[in-house]
C-alpha cells in the first residue's frame, strides 16, 4: 500500500546502528478491565524482559497502562527494569489545582512514570488534540522531567493523496522549537500511520523504514544534535512482523498496541528487537 507514494529505491543500505537504544514499548489503550488484570499483564511482561535484559542490555522496554492502572502497576512491578509510560497527561504545568479529570505531569513523575506519549492519533483525531494543546503537553512533560514519546503519522486518504511525508514533517516541525532544546535521552519519535493502527495492515518493514529515513534526514537537518534518535514503528507489530521490522536500519524499535496486551505475544517482539542488535 505504501510504496505507490514513497520511493523503494531510497531504502538505505545497511548502516550501523551507532549505538541507538532499541524500545520495545507497549501502548495498552483502555485495557484490560480491572487493576488485578493489569498486574498480571505487566508481571508477566517484566518476565519476558527478565529474560532478555542481561544478555541484550541495549534493548529497553516500556509498557503504557491506562491511569487508573498506572500505580498498581508501578508498585508490583517495584525496581524492575521496565520504563513505565504515561498515555496522556494535563497540558498545563501546575502540579495540583482545580483542575476536574487531569492528571499533572509532576503527579505522573512522583508516581514512577518515566515517558509519556504525546501526539498519538487517537488523541489527535478521537478528542481533537491539535498542535497547540500537544505543545503544551510536550512542555509540562519535559519541564516535571519526563521524556517524551511524540506520535506522528498520516491518515489513509493523505497518504492516498500522496501527501503522507508532508504530513509526517509538519507535525514534527509544530514541535520544532522544543525538539531543539530536548537531548536524544529526552525525546522518542513514533512513526504510527493511522491507517496501520489496530487494522491488521503493517506498513511493509521496506516502506516503514523509509519513513523513518525521511523523519531522521529532516531531524538531522533541523535538529542536527537529534540526528541519533530512536525512530519507533508502529501499526499493527506482531510477533511475526517483528523480526522483519528489528532488522531495519532505521527502525529503533517499536511501539506495540494490541499484542502487547498478552505477555505471550509480547515476549517474542521483545525478543526479535534484543536479538536483532548481534
Ligand atoms: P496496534 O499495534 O494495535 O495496531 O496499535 C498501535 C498503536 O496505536 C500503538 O500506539
């Protein structure tokens, strides 16, 4: 689907890594059910990184429960290697306050959280969050020290349209001004095609890799000090894709929707991103 817009020929040869940190990250949406489940969930998550962490140290992992989850989560998980991320957070930076429903980032950095996502598309297109309100996040993120996972990605009819690259680029360049004041131990790109998203539909490892070479030429270009940062697929990874996407010169990792919702599934994209580093 992808390749009637972005040119295969431009896929890179192999390049070395240069020591990017590879993320597998696991965005479980409003899932499960019950604070017991996602206990279990993560618990058995942490096991599958156990397994992994000592051999292949440069693969991370993160899992994003949803906020009603996040402290049993973090507390069952105690001092366990696993990055534990926010989905969203308040897009002001006041601590606490008269404000009905938000959850501020410094709550979030006091409850163990390490990275929030910022920009996902079903932020953007489900509750309206335009450039101005995702600035705002991205901010009050950084500013309670948080790092920041910042989702862009284009819809079915702009990539149709062939306009899926300049979509990709404008919504990096919305954040240019503070994507130049962030360090590479700050900040995560997510290349998400919405179109990729929950449909079963991968955009092909080739495809998804050119992308990512276009978001890291214009990063390198107008941020030249994140020219090295880890570039994350997602879009409907599985197990069996990963391995494929792992292997990827521009894909540093991913970020995982509904198979990182059982530790089963999870575990061998894990295992595909450790193992792709020797
Ligand atoms: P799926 O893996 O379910 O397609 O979800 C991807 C995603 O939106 C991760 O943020």
């Amino acid at each position: 689907m992808m390749s009637d817009l972005l040119n295969l020929s431009q896929i890179s040869p192999v390049k070395p890594l240069l020591g990017r940190t590879r993320w597998v990250m696991g965005n479980w949406k409003m899932n499960p059910l019950t604070v017991q489940d996602a206990v279990m969930l993560a618990q058995g998550c942490q096991q599958r990184y156990a397994q992994c962490v000592e051999t292949y140290p440069q693969c991370r992992v993160g899992i994003a429960p949803g906020p009603l989850h996040l402290v049993s989560v973090a507390q069952a998980l105690g001092h366990l290697p696993m990055d534990l991320i926010a989905q969203d957070v308040a897009c002001h930076s006041m601590a606490t306050g008269a404000f009905t429903g938000d959850i501020s980032a410094p709550q979030l950095h006091a409850a163990g959280v390490r990275w929030v996502l910022v920009g996902h598309s079903e932020r953007r297109l489900v509750h309206g969050e335009h450039s101005s309100v995702l600035e705002a996040k991205l901010q009050a993120a950084i500013r309670a020290g948080l790092g920041v996972i910042l989702c862009v990605g284009e819809q079915l009819h702009e990539r149709e349209n062939g306009q899926a690259q300049v979509v990709v680029l404008a919504q990096l360049a919305a954040h240019l001004s503070s994507l130049q004041a962030l360090s590479t131990a700050q900040v995560l790109i997510a290349y998400e095609p919405v179109w990729a998203i929950g449909t079963g539909e991968t955009a092909s490892p080739g495809d998804a890799n050119v992308m990512h070479g276009i978001i890291r030429d214009y990063l390198t270009v107008q941020v030249p000090h994140l020219s090295q940062v880890s570039i994350l697929y997602g879009g409907s990874v599985k197990a069996d894709n990963a391995a494929a996407l792992a292997a990827c010169t521009d894909i540093d990792g991913v970020l995982v929707g509904g198979a990182a919702l059982e530790s089963g599934t999870f575990g061998p994209i894990i295992e595909a991103f450790a193992t792709a580093m020797v």
